[in-house]
C-alpha cells in the first residue's frame, strides 16, 4: 500500500483522531454483530499501547435523513436510535477498560473532554451524523473536527467511498494523516486481488440489481477474471436479454442491452461467464404450496425464482474447484426467506472448501457477509470486508476519497 498507516508516524502522547466504522446493527439496545467493532481493535489498541490519546468518531445510520422522512410522512422518530453510547459501553467491555463518551454532536463539546485526557486514554464522540455538516464535507465542520486532532487516522474502510467532513475534508486541516491497521488489511487484500491476482481468479456476483455491480462486472472482466459466476435476481436480466422467459422473476428491463454487451464483452476477453442452469421457484398465485426446482428452460409466465438450485450450486462448487483467488459479493437468492437461502449457504460452503484447499477469498457486501456468518464458515474464509459500498467502488477500479486524502509514504 502506498499510504502511510499509523505505524509510520510517532503517536506518543498525540492526540490521535481514529474515524472508525461503528455503523453495526442494533435493536432495541443490543449490537447484533460487533465485527466492524472487533475489525478496528488493533488500530485502537495499538494506540493506546503507544501512550497516545485516543479519539473515536463513527457515523451510525443516517439520523438527520430519516428524521426528515418521518417528519414528511408524521412518523414517531426515536433519536436513542442513533446514538454510539451502547457501543461505546461495548467498546469499553473489550477492551477492558473506560471509554469517555462525549454525547454533544458539536465538536466544540467534546474540547473540554480531550484537553483533560491523560496518555492512553479513550474518548468516543456521538453519532458523526448528527451534525448536518458531516454528510455535506462542510469545511468549518471539518474544521472543528480537526481541532481535535494531531493525527489523524482513517480505520474506516467501510466508509472510505464517502467524501464526508470526517473522511475526508478533516485531512485539509490536520498535518498527518494515515491510515489504521483495518483499513490497511483491506486494501491490502483487495488489491492484491485485483491488480495482482493468483489465478484462476473466480468472481462470484449476486443480488438483486445488475446496474449497482456494472462497474464492478466491466472491472472484472477488463482485468480478465478467469470465470465469472453469476447468481440472484441478477442473473434473470441476462435470461431475458436472451429471450429466455424467466416468469415473474426481478429483472431489470432497462439492463437488457446493457446484460448483452456483458456477455460478448466476457467472451471478447476470455472470461468464462457462468450463470445459473436450474432454479428454486414458487407460482405467485400459491407461493406458499408450489415451491420447486426446474431447469431455468422450464420457467413459465407465472412463475418466480428466488434461488439457485442444487444443480447451479454444484456446477458453481466445481468452478471453484483449484482457485486461487476468490472475490463474492451478494446473495444467490432471497437469502432472507428460507429455504431460499440454500444457494447461498451452499455457495458459502464452496467458497470455504476451495480456501481450505488454498484459495485466498474475499467476501464482501452486507448480505454474503451475513450469509457466511449463519453458516458460521466466518473463520474459514481468508477476508471478510466490513465495507459493502467501498468493496464495490474499489473492486470496480474506482479511487475511493477517503484513502486518496491520506497521506502518501
Ligand atoms: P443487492 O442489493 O443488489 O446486492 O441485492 C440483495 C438482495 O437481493 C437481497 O435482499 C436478496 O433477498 C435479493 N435477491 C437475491 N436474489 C433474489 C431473487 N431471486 N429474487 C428476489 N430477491 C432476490
């Protein structure tokens, strides 16, 4: 990596901004997977060991956006939703020791906090998001921010797609910014995949909409992905491009050129372009009595396919057989409902048996992170990313603002 990470400069007794990635799942008070909190440990750990003074800031949700819609629609709005208190208690258990939290959104707030703080000490500030000059990179908010800062250290891979007050507009008024050790394991990971690939190189894509992962697609194939599997909802715009009936099926009409072009592009190039053979469908007239699997040729106007079948997840599994490296990204079916989450684990597995054997993977994105998580298969692939967007962005060859604004080694 050609940035400098918090390892390059002295943190002795500085106070060290950390812009982490707190934006977890919480229901009524409770985080229900602490991996992005897990994932910036070493960064936070590190510092306190070398004796610097240590401020957390982290966005969580979307506070002022949401609180506008439910003004526009006369919704009750819980602000307790959005506040990093409970994570700051959690933060506080794992590292086994006190977290200060600051609960003013303002900045200026959290002065009086930081000038007190003795060498090795934590301070977590509120939802960055509170303030409305975090979204907009406002420059004086940036400002503030700094004003807090010595260093400053981005740790928040999952966030680094955003050119926001806090990572990015911060680093025009701080002298040393650097990267943490989490980011650094990302981009590390990813880029090796992408511009220096073990090969065979297999790229598994899925979910719902073809239009979010075009960039990644045209990526992956330009740099001449081996094989490129394609499953979910995604895979019936290319169906039907072909004039294959997928039914009732998701597929995005507006695609269908666009899908085409893919196809020849990947052949153009050598990229071995695999999609599903057969699917889990149901007929939307009884969809709770009619589940079955059928070879994709088979589907009728009625029906619709919320997962890949049995025989696409073998003939995917033997896609990966002999990788070396392993990109996935999205879900290969409604995941959410089961049974229709069989393809999805059974692709999980897959991706865990070609790592054992020696791929390196990369799992990104929300939903295939999660579906790992239930197989409980996490420890068995070689990277999990925490960031869903800045995958995507970076896999799609994009710079991404939050790591162009660090500084260069
Ligand atoms: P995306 O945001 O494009 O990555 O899509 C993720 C969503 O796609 C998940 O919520 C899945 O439930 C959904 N999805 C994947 N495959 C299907 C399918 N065959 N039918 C309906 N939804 C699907």
């Amino acid at each position: 990596m050609n940035k400098k990470t918090i390892k390059d400069v002295d943190i002795k007794g500085k106070r060290v901004f950390i812009r982490v990635d707190f934006n977890v799942p919480i229901k009524n008070g409770v985080i229900e997977d602490d991996t992005r909190i897990v994932g910036a440990l070493p960064t936070i750990k590190y510092a306190i060991e070398q004796g610097a003074k240590i401020i957390l800031a982290s966005h969580l949700g979307r506070p002022l956006k949401d609180k506008k819609k439910a003004e526009e629609k006369k919704m009750p709005y819980d602000a307790s939703k959005y506040s990093l208190k409970p994570i700051a208690e959690h933060l506080s258990n794992l590292l086994g020791k006190p977290v200060n939290f600051e609960d003013s959104a303002d900045p200026d707030g959290a002065a009086s906090l930081v000038s007190a703080m003795d060498n090795g000490e934590v301070v977590m500030l509120e939802n960055l998001r509170l303030h409305a000059g975090e979204e907009k990179n406002d420059d004086g908010y940036a400002q503030q921010l700094a004003g807090l800062a010595d260093v400053y250290v981005n740790d928040a891979f999952g966030a680094a797609h955003r050119a926001h007050a806090s990572t990015a507009g911060i680093t025009k008024y701080v002298e040393t910014s650097v990267a943490g050790l989490l980011m650094e394991k990302e981009l590390n990971f990813l880029s090796k995949a992408l511009n220096n690939p073990e090969r065979p190189f297999v790229a598994i894509l899925g979910g719902a909409k073809v239009s979010d992962k075009i960039p990644v697609i045209e990526s992956l194939i330009s740099r001449k992905v081996d094989k490129l599997l394609i499953g979910g909802a995604m895979a019936y715009t290319f169906f039907k491009a072909k004039g294959i009936t997928v039914g009732k099926s998701l597929v995005e009409d507006e695609m269908l050129e666009k899908a085409l072009e893919i196809e020849t592009k990947a052949a153009e190039s050598g990229v071995e372009l695999i999609l599903p053979t057969d699917h889990q469908v149901v007929d939307s007239y009884d969809p709770l009595n009619s589940r079955k699997t059928i070879p994709i040729e088979f589907t009728n106007k009625g029906l619709v396919g919320l997962d890949i079948g049995v025989e696409t997840a073998a003939i995917f599994k033997q896609a990966l057989e002999g990788a070396k490296t392993i990109v996935w990204n999205g879900p290969m079916g409604m995941f959410e409902e089961k049974p229709f989450d069989q393809g999805t684990i059974a692709v999980a597995e897959a991706v865990s048996e070609a790592t054992e054997k020696g791929a390196t993977s990369i799992v990104g994105g929300g939903d295939s992170v999660s579906a790992v998580n239930q197989a409980g298969l996490d420890d068995k692939i070689s990277h999990i990313s925490t960031g869903g967007g800045a995958t995507l962005e970076f896999l799609a060859g994009e710079e991404l603002p939050g790591v162009a604004a660090l500084n260069d080694k």
